[in-house]
C-alpha cells in the first residue's frame, strides 16, 4: 500500500477482491448520518443535541445493528441510505478495510 497523491494505491494488496465470504465488515465502524427515512429501527438510532440522527454505535466502535457473530447487517431491508450506497469492493470499500484490517 502506498498513499501518493492523497490518494492509497490499492493495486498491492493481496487479495484486493471482497466478497460476502471475505468481507470484515470494515464499513460498519464508519459514522453514519440519518439523511433519509428508510425504516431504521428507533433502538438502532442516536439523536445528537441539535436532532441529528445517526446509527447507534457500541462502545466497541461497530453499528449498533452488526450481530457479531455472523458480521451481518441484522437490517439489512431497512439500513440507510449511505449503506446502501457505499458498494462491496469500490474504492472506499477497500480504503477502509486497509485502514481497519
């Protein structure tokens, strides 16, 4: 990995393809902002003092709705909308399982 540019060249890593099976879930510690009204469940949502709403996260930094045993989405039909824009293996998929893994 080399960081040019302010840019990371992904092209050295090992295995640069994700897959279901491959995936760590790198993406789940990311903050992610309430934009739109997708059927969250309230239990998964935080509220900051000026009524932001956020994906609730754990003390250990993971969302809220990641069951850890299986590294899955527990809502996945009803996550938000950054969650279903961020795509499986694109560019910030693999950003972020270099600055997790």
């Amino acid at each position: 990995m080399s960081l040019k540019n302010n840019t990371i060249d992904v092209t050295n890593l090992p295995d640069p393809e994700v897959t279901c099976a491959s995936c760590e879930a790198c993406c789940c510690r990311l903050e992610v902002f309430l934009i739109t009204d997708t059927g969250v469940p309230d239990r998964f949502i935080e509220t900051d003092q000026w009524g932001g709403r956020s994906m609730a996260q754990l003390n250990d930094g993971w969302c809220a709705a990641l069951d850890r045993n299986t590294m899955m989405c527990t809502i996945y039909e009803k996550r938000p909308l950054v969650c279903r824009e961020f795509v499986m293996g694109e560019y910030e998929c693999i950003v972020e399982r270099i600055a997790h893994l």
